[in-house]
C-alpha cells in the first residue's frame, strides 16, 4: 500500500464507475493491515476496506488498494460540480 494523495480538485473520487473502467471489488475491511513493511492501524477511523481492481490492464499482478472508513463515502451516483 502507497499511502496517497490524489488530490483535492474535486469533491469526490468515484473508485467503482463504469466510465473509467477501475471495477473496484471490495474483498474486506479490518483494523489492522499489513502491507509490506508497513503497519496501518485504523481502529480510531472506522477501519480499512481493501479492494481489488478487475480493470483491464496488461499487468501480471492483481491491483490492490485499501481506503481508511471515513475517507470513504458510499454514494449511488455522483454528480459534476
């Protein structure tokens, strides 16, 4: 896991549309994850999802990311602002 900034341009960054292709799938959330040499705790932040993309990419490795709780919002459908 890279921890990441993508950026404050827009309100929100869809991760699971069908116009950019990304095809985010949920696999988990927990409190704790372990990624390399690295240690996330996120018990006082609601936990952490981790994800797979099914993109289409020519890559031979699966793109995992994980997003902390409450930098995640969940929203039906998102609109230009």
């Amino acid at each position: 896991m890279n921890p990441l900034n993508i950026g404050n341009s827009k309100k929100l960054y869809p991760i699971d549309d069908y116009q950019n292709d990304l095809m985010a799938v949920p696999l988990y959330k927990t409190n704790y994850l372990s990624w390399g040499e690295e240690k996330f705790f996120a018990n006082n932040r609601g936990g952490i999802h981790v994800f797979i993309s099914l993109s289409e990419k020519e890559v031979d490795h699966a793109d995992m990311f994980a997003i902390y709780a409450d930098d995640l919002v969940y929203q039906t459908s998102i609109t230009e602002e």
